[in-house]
C-alpha cells in the first residue's frame, strides 16, 4: 500500500507541474478564437483589429473605431497621436475585453 500510495503522490505532483502549462494553453487558444473576419466588424464603436502583413506576421491594434469618409481604422496612441489604417489592410477583429470585474485599490482615482 505504501508503494501505491507514494505513486499517487508523485503523480499528483507531476499533474500540479503540468497545470500552468495546460492554463496557459487554453487561454492561447481562447484568445484565438475570439478573432472574426473584418466584413462582420460593427462600425460603430470600439474594437480591437488585426492588421496583417504581406509575410504572414501582424499586429493587433486595440481601441479602434471606423473612419466612413475616410475608409479607414483609426485609434489614438498613449501619446495623443492619431493611427490610421486602410479599411483594405485590416483581416481580423475582436470586441474589447471585459473590464476587470473589481476595481483595484491602487488605481482607484474616486478618493
């Protein structure tokens, strides 16, 4: 019985180890699949987009709200400057994330 007993126990450890890896997995994966084709994109509001480029790489570009004179996605960086992408470059988007469900203590600004 001790011999099956320290089995189960080393398995278990080796099971927790696994844990973070597996996690990590399922989010990836998650965070995959929330991309939807550009021609289902709402106009008229905030979401994150995807521009992809000629080697296959790309970029998300986040906050993002559509320009109709212009044909373009447009977003302003930390720094106040307005980005602008073609309409025609952008493959991918996805809604903005959920805001944390609790606000922290330290970046509370209502004191």
């Amino acid at each position: 019985m001790r011999n099956l007993a320290a089995a189960n126990t080393i398995a278990n450890a080796e099971a927790i180890a696994l844990l973070p890896a597996l996690l990590r997995e399922v989010l990836d994966r998650r965070e995959a699949e929330g991309w939807r084709d550009i021609s289902t994109a709402p106009k008229d509001g905030l979401i994150d987009i995807w521009v992809s480029n000629s080697d296959g790489t790309g970029r998300r570009i986040c906050s993002c709200y559509y320009d109709h004179i212009c044909d373009e996605w447009r977003t302003s960086s930390p720094a106040l400057r307005l980005h602008c992408v073609k309409a025609s470059c952008v493959t991918h988007w996805r809604p903005l994330p959920a805001p944390p469900s609790t606000p922290t203590t330290e970046a509370s600004h209502d004191r």
